[in-house]
C-alpha cells in the first residue's frame, strides 16, 4: 500500500510503501510513533538539546521527518527483521490512503 506522509507545517511530502496491514492501521500506528518519539526513556537518534540552563538543567525536543517514523516501523514497531516500509519515489498512481499527517 502507498500512503502519503505530509507534515502539517510544511509543503513537503513523502510517499512510503508498507504492507497493507500497516497502511490500514496507519492512524493508531502514528500515536503509538508520537508515544515512542516523545519518551525521555527511549533513546533514539531524534533528541535534540533545546537549553541548557545556569545549573546544568537540559531541555529537550525531538527533529524529525518521514525517515523517523520509517526507522520506528522498522526497528522498533515491527522487529522481525523484515523491513515493512519505506520511501519511495512520487508514485505514478494516487496512493488510495489520502492522508497520513505527521504534525510539527
């Protein structure tokens, strides 16, 4: 299945290829990505320093894109060892699954 991934803030869009069995749960699968994403306790190559206060107190904030939620259906939804997605170029069909939207 395609799905088209969009960010809410910006014109840019990806096109992934998955299962259909991802592509149709694709809504409870992008909570569960933002539950993963934002937990201090998973360590992921997302986190970025945001401050750094007097005392030595660090804020953090995530930088993402498609890749981010590619690499999480990869390796940490589906852990068979079997990729289930990834980019791919504009398809030259409309993807049936209109919108998938990632939010900034």
């Amino acid at each position: 299945m395609i799905v088209k991934v969009r960010f809410e803030y910006e014109e840019d869009i990806d096109y992934m290829v998955c299962p259909a069995k991802v592509g149709r749960n694709i809504n409870q699968l992008q909570k569960d990505f933002f539950k993963w994403l934002y937990n201090r306790e998973n360590n992921h190559p997302y986190w970025e320093v945001v401050e750094e206060d007097e005392e030595g107190n660090i804020t953090y904030g995530v930088c993402y894109g498609t890749d981010a939620f590619i690499y999480w259906l990869n390796k940490v939804r589906f852990t068979k060892g079997k990729s289930v997605a990834r980019v791919i170029e504009v398809p030259k069909v409309p993807p049936k699954k209109n919108n998938y939207v990632l939010i900034n």
